[in-house]
C-alpha cells in the first residue's frame, strides 16, 4: 500500500510544493466562512512576524533569530530543494496558545536538531506550568463555544483541515523527515495520507453518529446523548510525531472537546508548521500546542487538576505516574505503551514461490519500517522450523537489500534514529543480544554513513537469532533490530507468542485460513494483522492487552475515550409514584 | 537451555558508573536526597531508568527492590524483573534530552540502562 501511495505522492510532488504560499492564502479566505464569525481571524504569517518580535527583545538565549525561512542557513544534507519545497521550518517557535504563536514565559527556547546529522534546525519554547496554565485558560475559554458547535460545522472544518493538510503533503513530509529522521517516502506514502485519512474519518463518522432512546416504558425514556469531556491533556511520542499528534487531536475535537497538546521534545518542530497552515480554520484555543520538555511542561500538564482526561503514549513508568497523577484527580486515561510484537511465520506459506510468498518476506522486513520505532515494530520473528533454513535465507537477502541513506533522499527505505539517546540504547541492546549468546545474522552495530551523515544516527539493520526467553525477545528496543526463533507447531506458535509482557500487535503469515483465524483469536494482543503488518487505516482499532496499555486508538470507538454520557431520564406520565 | 537454568538461579544487581553517580549526586542537590528509581520498559523512552522524588512515585509489593545506585533505592516492576533477571543493570550517563518526568530530563545528560549477563556467585555456567 506504502509503495502505490507513493507513486501518486511523487506525481503531484513537482506541481504543488512550489505553491504553498497561494495555498495559504487561499485557506485564510475560505476558512472565514467556515469557521464561524469570529473564530478564524489570525492569518499565521502575520501572527509569526509579530511574535518574533517579541521575541527579539526577551529572549537571552537565542542570538540568530531570523524570522525568515532558513533555507540556505543549513548544510547540503538538509536541503529539500530536490522535494520542490522549501526548508519548512522558521528559526524559531512559541507556543500555539489561544490561536496564535506566543512566546513562552521564562523567554527560553531549546535547540531542535534534526537527527539527520544532529544540525539544529530551528528553536522551540522551553516552556514550563505558567504556559501550560496559559494553554488551560484558552482551552477552557474556548471550550465554552467548542463543546456546543453543531456536529456539522466541526465536521467542516476537519474535512478543511484535511485539504489544507493534504495540499501541503509534501512539505509537511519534508518537516516529518527532517524533525523525525523517518525516510521521506514514508513521510509521503505513510505518514502523511494517514493523518489526512484520520481527520477525514473523524469528520465523516460524528456525522453518520447519533445518541439512544431506551424506552423504559410507554411514558418514561432515557435518552443517551454523548457530550464532550471538556478540556483534555494529550501527550504524544516521538516515533510519528503528525499522526501521534492526530491521532489524539482529531478524535478529541469532533467529541467537542478543547485541548492542550505537548509534542515530544525530540520532534517539537513539525506540528507547529502544521498549526501554522490549519491554525486560523479553528477558533482560537480549540488547539493548543506546549512544546519543552517532560518535567517542566508534560508533567504540569499530566498532573493538572483543569484537565478532564489525559492521554498518553509512551513507556510503562511514565504510565504508572500518569494513572497515579489522574487517580488524584480522578479523570480517566488512555495509555499506549508499547509492546513485543510477535510475526509468525507458518510453513504453507512456503507451498509455492509466488507473490504471495514475496508478501511474505516484505512482512518480515516490515521490522525496519520508521527504523522500528514503531510501537508494533515485528520485532519477534516467530518461523516454523521446517522452512526456517530457506526462508531465513530469503529474508536475510532481502534485509541485506534495504537502502540506508540520508531519509531525504527518495530512495532510502530506511533513515534515522530519532535521537543520539534512542540510538545509544539500541547499541546497548546490540552489545546485550550478543552477550546473551544471540547469532547476528545480519547487521548487529552502528551504520557508519559519509557524505555529510557522519554525525547522524544510524544503525544497521540486524536480525538477530536466539529464544524467547533473552532479553532482547522480552523488550522494545525500537529499532530496526528482530529477533527471531523457531516453532514446532501451531500450538508452540502459539505459547511463544504470548510469552511476552506486552500485546499490542502480531502478525499471522499463512495460507490457511483456519490457522490464521485460531492465531489471531490466541494471540493476546489488540491488533492481530493476519497476511499483511503495518496497517493503520483509521477506522481500524488500536491498542493494547495486558501491560501495552489502556484503551484504544483510531476508530470511532475513540470517541467514547473523549465523552461522557448524558443520559435525560424523562417520565411524561401525570400521576406521583405514590411512596410519598 | 544453560539460560534456563541461569534464569532460575541468579538475581539481578544494579550498579551505576561514576558519570551516572555524579548526575545522582547533581540531582540530590537540587532535589533532596529522597529519591527512587523506577526501571521503566516499553516503547519510546521504554528501557530507561527514571529518577523521581520518592514521594512522587508509588512502589508496592509488585515492584522488586533491585539494589541501591548512589544511596538511592533502584525498584522495576516484578513481571519486568522476571523477564529480565538474568541480567544486571548497569546504569550509565550519556548526554541527552532524559526520560519524560524523570528528574534527569532537561540537565543535558540522562541515566541510562547497559545489561550484562549475571555472573553465578558460586557456580559455572553450564
């Protein structure tokens, strides 16, 4: 699906990119009639030049605050201009509070780097409680009109932002890789349609949704109507920093709530370029985005008694406080921590040498897919032992043929770490899985690239091979490293399997139908994908069992996770009870 | 199979190297000396040990007591611990951005997690 998407992406590429500044101009004029009154009025080009004057005069940490694209200002190995776009980032970001870019508080800023080559790429708010504060106050003003919109007019500004989003694909792609280190085309082909596909589905399901009547008896009824939460905290992880961001966002807004968002502080840049394109089609603090760091924005936001439900991907320490920080308030959570992903593997699909079986091994090598950052990384390689020898041989070739490069570059399949610290702990795991006694079958270290990556972060694909009970089958590394084993039968499959803490996602490789659908009911996992891995559409469910989390992702079923209900309980009979 | 038998006959340790105990220490002067570690697992920031204000994390009796780093109490889950037993922690410092509300975040440097296999105290590995 990836690699389809991606032809049509590259088709509009050469056109659009060049016209992002009419595109803007344009979404100014017509959001106005589709934001109600008021709403929409600050065109985020003026707004920036205004706040960056601001910042001129406080901030004692930035000298070089151009407010004019950088472009030229980075080396060789950022340029986008082989993308048709330009650099998509200004030098510097405020928060997005109330509508507009607002300089943080204490007037300090943060370097952003891109993990291409660790350049800085531009600087963001170091912001701390008195902005989230800030945040809450336009939230909550905003909240009073929000909540009562009509489902129609939410409804048209999603499917707005969604043209908006989809008009600027390609530079918002170029921000994704430059701010994640993820390779372009999956920017495009991946990242990219999904966040677009989500507000759409989002847009489209609030339409198609309606409360209940229970009819208690012929005079008395319960009528069930959902209404939004309020305000709500969501913090979003570093691994698809859009399409975490909109997973939360859009589900959160159609429900009708207001909310404060903290992006991760490794990848705090992309989603401001995107509030600067859709910022003006929302009324002021619909949306309001903190960036800094964990302990000094996140944890003031997480722990905030003005939030009426936090939201949450990440790892499971961090799960425990938030779940501690929302019992003291007593407001509910959703949590996504990760998980052990399971791929198995089962002998028939070896029967015949055809697509399918090339289906098959594209599976398998789904573990480099974002570097493995992926939550579901297929991390666990689960293959029947009597195909082992030859399928591995087939996988291991085709893992050997994964082009790593700049993530700039449209033929890299495989790009960045997200970070120097991200790419430490995988290289402590590598030196773990040799040390537990696992055979590296390909790859195993550090990728050392030239050209201007020396200093970016890169690790080589690497498969390794051991059991089950080795660290590295037991934890995320979330990189692009499997770990695989072989199975007996079915039921061995099986008990490997679930031998995990963890139960996100897994994978199903058969040409049989009822192997496929007694694994995917065994497997204790949210999402078992049975002959394909890595599909996100959104109207397809998320989430995890057992220590992967709480609640789930996508669908419409994550409106509930943003609702209360209301439940007007009406008796239209005349005559008292008679207790009384 | 000699796995097996290590997983049934050794006991995680943690240590920390000088550059993690000098960041311990840092920590201690800015926020007290009643700290606790809490090993974390799972995705994104999964694997890292996080530093809180011992009253601001909650342990309980499905947490294991690993040993002491600095003076300060290193705790992981109890289902981690089994998964991860045969190994010992060694918690290092590296320059970074830190862990999410763990009080390392922001310095510059954060804590984080090598493994070694378990060394047996009075037999061979076999």
């Amino acid at each position: 699906m990836a690699i389809k998407r991606k032809k049509v992406a590259k088709k509009k590429t050469n056109k659009k990119k060049t016209k992002l500044v009419k595109v803007s101009k344009k979404i100014s004029k017509t959001k106005k009639k589709v934001a109600k009154k008021k709403s929409a009025t600050n065109k985020p080009s003026k707004v920036f030049k205004k706040k960056n004057k601001i910042n001129n005069k406080k901030n004692r940490e930035v000298t070089n605050m151009s407010t004019e694209t950088v472009k030229s200002g980075v080396s060789a190995s950022l340029d986008t201009s082989h993308l048709k776009v330009p650099f998509p980032f200004k030098s510097k970001y405020g928060n997005y509070i109330g509508g507009k870019f607002v300089e943080p508080k204490s007037g300090k800023y943060f370097d952003n780097v891109s993990p291409i080559n660790n350049e800085v790429i531009c600087q963001m708010a170091r912001s701390d409680a008195k902005d989230v504060d800030a945040a809450l106050d336009a939230a909550h003003e905003a909240f009073k009109e929000w909540g009562k919109t009509d489902i129609t007019t939410r409804s048209n500004i999603m499917n707005k932002i969604a043209d908006v989003l989809e008009k600027n694909l390609d530079l918002l792609a170029a921000a994704e890789c430059l701010d994640n280190g993820k390779p372009i085309r999956e920017c495009m082909a991946a990242d990219l349609p999904l966040v677009i596909d989500h507000w759409r589905y989002f847009a489209g399901v609030i339409r198609a949704e309606e409360g209940s009547v229970a009819e208690i008896s012929n005079s008395q009824y319960s009528y069930n109507i959902p209404e939004p939460l309020g305000v709500v905290g969501q913090i979003v992880p570093w691994n698809f920093p859009l399409l975490m961001a909109t997973w939360k966002l859009a589900p959160a807004l159609a429900a009708g709530n207001c909310s404060v968002l903290k992006p991760a502080e490794q990848t705090p840049a992309s989603i401001m370029l995107m509030m600067e394109l859709i910022g003006d089609l929302l009324p002021p603090g619909v949306v309001n985005i903190v960036s800094g760091f964990g302990l000094e924005a996140g944890k003031p936001l997480a722990s905030s008694d003005r939030i009426a439900k936090i939201a949450f991907t990440g790892e499971t320490t961090t799960g425990r406080l938030i779940m501690q920080y929302a019992a003291q308030n007593l407001i509910p959570i959703t949590l996504e921590l990760g998980g052990k992903s399971p791929n198995v593997f089962f002998e028939d699909i070896m029967d015949k040498d055809d697509a399918f079986l090339d289906k098959c091994v594209e599976g398998f090598v789904m573990f480099n897919l974002n570097q493995g950052e992926v939550c579901t990384c297929p991390s666990r390689a689960l293959v029947q032992e009597s195909i082992y020898d030859k399928f591995m041989e087939k996988v291991i070739a085709r893992t050997k043929a994964v082009v790593q490069d700049n993530p700039l570059k449209m033929e890299t399949m495989i790009g960045a770490q997200a970070s120097v610290e991200q790419m430490e702990k995988i290289k402590s795991y590598l030196d773990l899985g040799k040390k537990e006694g696992a055979k590296v079958l390909c790859g195993g270290d550090v990728a050392k690239l030239n050209s201007g990556l020396e200093n970016g972060n890169y690790i080589q694909p690497t498969i390794f091979e051991g059991d089950n009970s080795m660290r590295i089958f037991q934890e995320e590394i979330f990189g692009p490293v499997v770990s695989v084993t072989k199975f007996k039968d079915e039921a061995h499959a099986l008990e490997i399997a679930n031998d995990t803490l963890y139960g996100l996602g897994a994978g199903v490789w058969t040409r049989n139908g009822n192997i496929a659908y007694r694994m995917g009911r065994g497997i204790q996992a949210g999402i078992v994908w049975t002959n394909c891995y890595h599909a996100y559409p959104a109207h397809s469910p998320f989430g995890g069992y057992k220590q992967s989390g709480v609640g789930r992702e996508t669908h419409k079923m994550m409106l509930n996770h943003y609702r209360q209900n209301k439940n007007l309980h009406v008796s239209y009979a005349e005559n008292k009870l008679g207790f009384f | 199979m000699a796995r097996i038998k290590l997983r049934a006959i050794l006991n995680m340790k943690v240590s920390a190297t000088p550059t993690a105990l000098e960041l311990i220490e840092d920590l201690k002067k800015t926020h007290g000396k009643d700290l606790l570690f809490h090993q974390s697992g799972g995705c994104c920031d999964g694997s890292a040990p996080m530093c809180y204000p011992a009253n601001e994390y909650m342990v309980g009796d499905k947490d294991v007591l690993v040993g002491e780093i600095g003076g300060i109490p290193f705790y992981i889950s109890k289902t981690q611990h089994e998964a991860w037993k045969n190994t010992d922690l060694i918690i290092d410092c590296i320059k970074g951005m830190g862990g999410m509300f763990s009080l390392d975040n922001g310095t510059g440097r954060r804590f984080l997690t090598r493994s070694e296999i378990c060394v047996p105290e009075n037999s061979t590995i076999n």
